[in-house]
C-alpha cells in the first residue's frame, strides 16, 4: 500500500510538471532536448523511462514519484525543494535560504518567520504561502542561512520553552549531525515536534528511529518515531519569550 505521503508527493509532482510545460521547460514531442525522453533521462537516468514518467502523470495509475528523484526535478528545473518535498510555499516560490550560502545578506533578516501549520506542510496554510507572505527578520548575534522561526504552541515542553514562546532554529544537514538529548524541531510526514531527541539504531548501526522526550516529562510521555524519507531536523538554537 502506498503511503500517504507519496500521493501527496506525486499529486505535486503532476503540479510541477504542467507548470514546466507551461514555462516551456519540457514539450512533450520536442526532439531538440526538452521532449519526455529527455525529461526522463535528466530525472531517472534513461530516456527510454519516457513511460514511467506518464505512469507517474496518470492519477490512476499505482507508480508514484519517490523523493530521491523528486529531489533531482528540483536541481534540474529549479523547483522549489520546499514545496515539492514538504508542500510548503509555491512551485517556484521562495524556500529556507540555503545552507551553503552563509554569508549572504538578506535585507529584510536572515530569520524566515512563519506558522507551526505552515512549516508543517499541512492545511492551507502550506498551500496558500507565497513569496510575499513569508516574513524574515534579524536578531543580533544569530547570523547565517537556513533559519526559521515559528511560536510555540502547547505546554510539553515547560519549563524550558513555554507556550507562545517563538523559537529559531538551524536546519540540519544529516541525522549524524544529531546531539542526543539537546531540542529540535522534528519534521516528519506533514507532523511537527519540538523535543529533546535521542537516536535509535538498528542492528546495522544505522539511525532508523528517534526518541523524542518532552521536558514536561510528568504530563508527557517519551514516544519513538521512524525515520524516513520525510523525516527533517532543525536544531533549536534560540528561545524567544513573549515576542
């Protein structure tokens, strides 16, 4: 059975795909380099995948686009990373400034500020976000790029951050980056959690669950989540009370 989330991705997918047939980027009979053969060939490697390109299009067909490849459209045709993986923003919108750009400014901050539902990439909020809605800000002392900030909502992690709370946080770049026990901000699926976290590994040594733990411990109970594809961490660097 094919996960919820890869409908989602796929349903995307299919988005991204006409809006480049709308731009030009991709003409379905072109043999001058933009045709479906070579669209295949640049996302899956072999222009003879022409068909399972269309099996993806066909909404009623079972074959869906996975992440690996939905990534590589991104670099091919500048997608929106953000809103092809996550359903955050616009196709071709603005994302989370890139980590490899750390030393540029940004005018208006460095900090994007957003919602816990639209940083979640669920409901409308996630749709609907244009590059206009997104605001940045500075704070002094927090300087370069991938960094966002959302309010707190809910009591599970007091006394450290409080509801209504904002906080900024780092994106980070692999799971082997983790720190047990310090606070992210967990991304999985569409759902989204700040706690402390604690890598789990199975019998190859590789991460395949985190343990998150809520500072509210007494009220809260300890609960594990699987990795996968989805899955994206941001490290809580930041707490700022009644913003």
């Amino acid at each position: 059975m094919i996960r919820e989330d890869r409908i989602q991705l796929n349903d995307r997918f299919i988005q991204v795909f006409n809006l480049l047939q709308e731009r030009g980027d991709v003409v379905l009979n072109d043999r001058s380099g933009k045709g479906m053969g070579d669209f295949a060939e640049r996302i899956l490697g072999n222009r003879a995948y022409g068909h399972i390109v269309r099996a993806f299009l066909n909404e009623d067909d079972k074959r869906v686009i996975d992440y690996r490849h939905a990534r590589t459209i991104c670099r091919e045709f500048g997608v929106n990373e953000s809103y092809l993986i996550d359903g955050i923003g616009t196709p071709f919108g603005i994302e989370l400034p890139q980590m490899d750009r750390a030393n540029t400014v940004y005018p208006q901050g460095n900090i994007l500020f957003t919602s816990v539902q639209a940083f979640a990439g669920s409901g409308e909020a996630a749709g609907g976000q244009s590059a206009e809605d997104n605001q940045y800000f500075a704070v002094p002392g927090i300087a370069g790029s991938g960094l966002v900030a959302f309010p707190i909502e809910g009591d599970s992690m007091n006394p450290i951050i409080s509801n209504g709370d904002t906080i900024i946080c780092r994106e980070v770049r692999s799971l082997d980056e983790i720190k047990d026990n310090e606070i992210y901000t967990v991304k999985i699926n569409g759902s989204l959690w700040v706690k402390h976290v604690q890598k789990m590994y199975n019998n190859r040594g590789k991460i395949n669950k985190l343990k998150l733990i809520s500072a509210n411990h007494l009220e809260f109970d300890a609960f594990e989540e699987d990795v996968n594809e989805t899955t994206k961490l941001y490290k809580v660097i930041s707490i700022i009370h009644n913003l």
